[in-house]
C-alpha cells in the first residue's frame, strides 16, 4: 500500500534486501504502527537543490557522451584508413570496440569507487 510506502526507511529496505522480505515486513500491521512511530531522520531537499542537481546530471551526460561519441568519431577514421589492409583493419576493429567498452565501462565504474567509495549498509 501507499501508506506502508511513505513510512519505508533505507534501513527497512536494508533489513529485508529481497523483495519478499520486504512485502512481508510491509504488510504486517505491528511493524507498520513501530515504522509509523519512528522520527523522520531526513532531510528534505529544497526545490532548487532538486533542480540543479538534475540539470547538473544533464550537463554531465551531454559532456559525457559527447565526449565518448567524438572518441568514437576518432577511433573509426583510425579503422577506416586501414581499409585496404584486411589483418590490420581487423585488429584495428578489435582494439576500438574493446577500447569503447571498457574505456566507457571502466569510466563509470572509477567514478563510482571516487564518488561514492565503499559504502555499506
């Protein structure tokens, strides 16, 4: 239910991490009346702090695949001057499309572990 929803902290959906768990524990009413009871421990984030973070996430997905589409750009006219050479163009192909995958994988993955780091339940 909604209400149930409303009274969901992180620390519930920690202490039950399946979604069986979790439906359990929402659906029993004593639990529901302790969750109910509990002071609200966060924070609620202003309009403006809302706004700006999306557009601030805007800003960095259009640098970011910009930034990976003129690499991309880049890497193809690297494969395309090998065109008349049919070994070279092939492991020209190989090292671009492994350089794309984990050069944006390991990206996303090395800005995670800086911006977040090893948090924990």
């Amino acid at each position: 239910s909604r209400k149930a929803w409303s009274t969901t902290s992180m620390r519930d959906i920690y202490l039950h991490p399946t979604v069986a768990k979790l439906a359990d524990y929402l659906r029993a009413p004593q639990m529901a009346a302790v969750a109910a009871s509990e002071p609200m421990l966060t924070h609620r984030a202003s309009n403006l702090a809302i706004w700006a973070t999306g557009f601030g996430q805007l800003i960095f997905y259009a640098a970011y695949w910009y930034a990976a589409l003129w690499l991309i750009n880049d890497g193809l006219d690297w494969v395309y001057d090998a065109l008349d050479d049919a070994p070279v163009l092939y492991m020209r192909c190989v090292v671009l499309s492994a350089g794309v995958f984990f050069g944006l994988s390991g990206f996303a993955i090395a800005a995670k572990w800086l911006l977040v780091g090893r948090w924990k339940a």
